[in-house]
C-alpha cells in the first residue's frame, strides 16, 4: 500500500462554486494544494444545513481528500464515479472531480 502524503499545515488554497442536481444555491468547495500545485484536500459546503444531501457532499469529500493523499490519480478517480446517461457526473463529488480536471 501507498504511505499517505499528509499536507502542510499551511498550505495555498482556492475555493469556487460549482451547481449541481437542480439545487438553487450552489457548493462551494474549496480545494488545499500541496508545495508544487498538486490537490491534496477538498472541501464541499452547500445545500440544506443538516440535510442527507449536504451530509453526503462533506463525507464524499473526506473520501475525496483521503483517495488524493494516497496518491489516486482524479482520472481515476473520474473514470470510476456513477454517470448519467448523457456522460453527466450523477453526484456533487463527480461534478467536483470533473471540475478539477477541466483545463
């Protein structure tokens, strides 16, 4: 097994908008970068405080966060969440991921 790579306690960040599954208000996700501009730790914020949906979106992103540290590349990760038929991301954590991957 890969050694996880833990950030910096400081470190660069960003944070953006991004909408997803018909919500009026957007996410917001914020985005910890290692020294050298590799992503290393997300953060998803939005929908209803203490709804299942925004409970999935923090967790999803735990996972996010977690999967990165160890190394798994977001093509991979990508390649592996649930799409629509339409090629579209199903969930907030793919609209992230496909988010982080546009140029």
């Amino acid at each position: 097994m890969t050694e996880r790579s833990m950030l910096p306690q400081r470190r660069p960040a960003e944070t953006f908008a991004v909408h997803h599954g018909g919500q009026n208000t957007p996410f917001y996700v914020t985005i910890g970068y290692y020294p050298g501009g590799r992503i290393g730790e997300v953060f998803i914020a939005g929908g209803k405080s203490g709804s299942a949906f925004e409970a999935i979106a923090r967790d999803g992103s735990v996972l996010l966060s977690i999967a990165l540290q160890f190394g798994v590349p977001l093509e991979t990760i990508q390649h592996a969440i649930t799409r629509e038929q339409n090629g579209g991301p199903s969930s907030i954590i793919g609209a992230v991921v496909d988010r982080l991957i546009q140029p």
